[in-house]
C-alpha cells in the first residue's frame, strides 16, 4: 500500500511541477503565507482546511500562550511527516481568540520546510464564545477595518499577514452577529481580495443568508468557501450550492469515509464542479495538547481510492492543487 501511495503522489507533484502554469486561471496571482508574498503556483499541493494547533475549549485569549518546547516536540515532526507525503501547503484555520499564534507558526515552517497560511476574522460557531465583546459595540465597516488592517500592515506587529478571512456561523437561524461579521467579511474581501472561508456545515438557513447577503454587496460567490459541506446529506443542497459558482469543501476526512467522499466527488464531477472541490481533514496537530488528530489519509487514503475510482492525475491534480489556486488566489471578486 504504501508504495502504491507514494508512486500516485510522485506522479501528482510530477504532474503540478509541469503543468500547474496551464491549468491556474492566473499564474500571475499571489498568497501571503507566514513566509510572506508567495506565488500562486507555489502552493503544490495544498490542504485548505486544518488546525496545526488551537486552544478551541478553552477560554477565549487574544493570543494563546502555548507550551512551546511541548508544542514544537509534538508538531514539528508531524508537519516532516506530511511534507514527506508531498503535501506541501496548510492553511491553518484557527482564529484569533481560539488559538492564533502567528509567530509560533512561522517558527513551525521555518523548522519543517512546509508552507503555513493564517487568517485574519472571528469565529461566531460555539455559540459565539470566540467573538469578543468589541464586536458587539462596532459596526461591521469598523470591524473590517481590523481585518483589513491585519492585511495591510501584517498582525500584531509581526509583518505576517493573514491569506485568508476564517468566519462561522452556529447552527439553526443566523444571529445578528453572525451576520455582522459576514458582511464585516465581505468589505474585507472587498478592500483585500481575501477570500471568505466560512464554517456553514449542514446548515441551509446559514447557506440562504450568506448568498443574499453577497448578491447584496455584488460580490461574486467564487470569493465563498462553504466550510465542512461534508456534514450535509443532501445531495440537491450540495449541487444547489455549487451551481451558484461557490467553492464545496469536503474537510472532515477519515479514512472510514473514503465511499462516501468517492460518492460526493463523482457526483460533482459529473454535473461538471470538479474545479469548485477542495479536500482536507479538519485535523490538529495540538489541540489544547491533546494527542495529534492527523491530517494525512487524504494521501494516504482517499487519493489511492480515488486513482482506483478512475480519476486522472490531471483530476486529482485540479482537486489538490489548482483549485486551492483559484479558490485562494488574492483577487477582489465582483458579481459580473
């Protein structure tokens, strides 16, 4: 098996290497990871959706102080390990209040040689205990303005600056400040070219706000992720919402569920979104010092059952490695 593993991911690398530049709408386009300004078709291959460490249950702090000598013995090694895979880029989504220690992560990259994307945005799932309490006195324009900031002038001071804008929403009807902090995110989007990657789940009330609200400020739905479109077992949903131009998210993977991701994936790829599916695992390589939750059996698993499934290289190379281009490539995207 794992000779099977690797000789798919050498010939998915080989294939990104010579032909990432034809495929990407925009080789020309750009990301910031902790390393700063990087082009776009440097990604390689790129797992949009973990948590390479959080402190999400535990108290909200604005940045988390971490064990560090623990947290660099137990994810360091992690990060070889799946840069060794051939993974070559993470986008770490936890958020400011929950966990976001950009310095922290640089040093990571640096140590490992894989690529870290941070985000600049709050987080309003867990029944908003991660939103602070500014966010509640300010106007979605002067919250922007902080995320923007972020953007602009890098975070905290460090000159690292975010590659995407990370929101949630909680489950049932959207709150108030849920939807503050989405339209908070769309004129963020609009000052930035910063994509909006929002945690949704299997929730259509969220789904519905989120397209009216972008129809509202004209801005196209290719600049909206729908984060953890897994969870949902509806078909008609999953297809609904690709065929509005938005990006579908398959990013809680374990290898038991490698039929069912086959399924979702065949299903788009034959009503024609193949080019609007991102995969990653939700893992943690530190959550709250807890043991790793590893962000692996996308390679190790899914992308073998994919090659027997009859996927082309060319497919899983559009899957993991110029989708993340297009979806993330830093460009203001208007409704046309």
């Amino acid at each position: 098996m794992k000779k099977i593993i690797l000789a798919v991911v050498s010939m998915l690398m080989m294939f990104s290497c010579n032909s990432t530049q034809e495929r990407s709408s925009d080789p020309e386009g750009f990301i910031y990871s902790v390393h700063g300004k990087m082009d776009i078709s440097e990604l390689g291959i790129a797992l949009t959706h973990e948590h390479v460490m959080s402190q999400f249950g535990a108290e909200p702090a604005y940045v988390s102080d971490y064990d560090k000598e623990l947290l660099f013995r137990q994810v360091i090694p992690y990060l070889k390990e799946v840069k060794a895979l051939g993974i070559n880029t993470i986008f770490d989504c936890t958020t400011v209040y929950f966990g976001r220690n950009v310095s922290l992560l640089k040093e990571m990259a640096d140590s490992s040689g894989i690529e870290l994307i941070t985000n600049t945005g709050y987080y309003a799932g867990a029944k908003d205990r991660y939103v602070p309490e500014s966010a509640y006195e300010s106007t979605s324009e002067e919250i922007a303005e902080i995320w923007i900031d972020e953007f602009e002038n890098g975070i905290d001071h460090t000159g690292i600056k975010p590659g995407f804008i990370k929101l949630a929403y909680d489950d049932g009807d959207p709150s108030e400040i849920d939807s503050k902090l989405f339209i908070a995110g769309i004129h963020a989007h609009l000052a930035t070219g910063l994509t909006l990657a929002v945690h949704t789940g299997d929730n259509p009330q969220a789904i519905e706000k989120q397209l009216q609200l972008l129809e509202e400020f004209g801005v196209s739905t290719s600049a909206w992720v729908w984060v953890h479109a897994c969870n949902t077992k509806s078909d008609s949903l999953l297809l609904a919402v690709a065929k509005t131009g938005a990006w579908i998210s398959l990013d809680k993977f374990k290898a038991p569920q490698v039929e069912d991701y086959i399924s979702n994936i065949k299903l788009l790829k034959q009503e024609g979104f193949l080019d609007q599916i991102l995969l990653s695992h939700d893992g943690n390589s530190f959550p709250r010092g807890g043991d790793i939750r590893g962000y692996q059996s996308v390679i190790t698993h899914l992308v073998p059952a994919l090659e027997e499934s009859g996927f082309s290289t060319e497919e899983m190379n559009q899957i993991l490695v110029v989708n993340p281009q297009n979806a993330f490539r830093v460009r203001v995207r208007k409704k046309s």
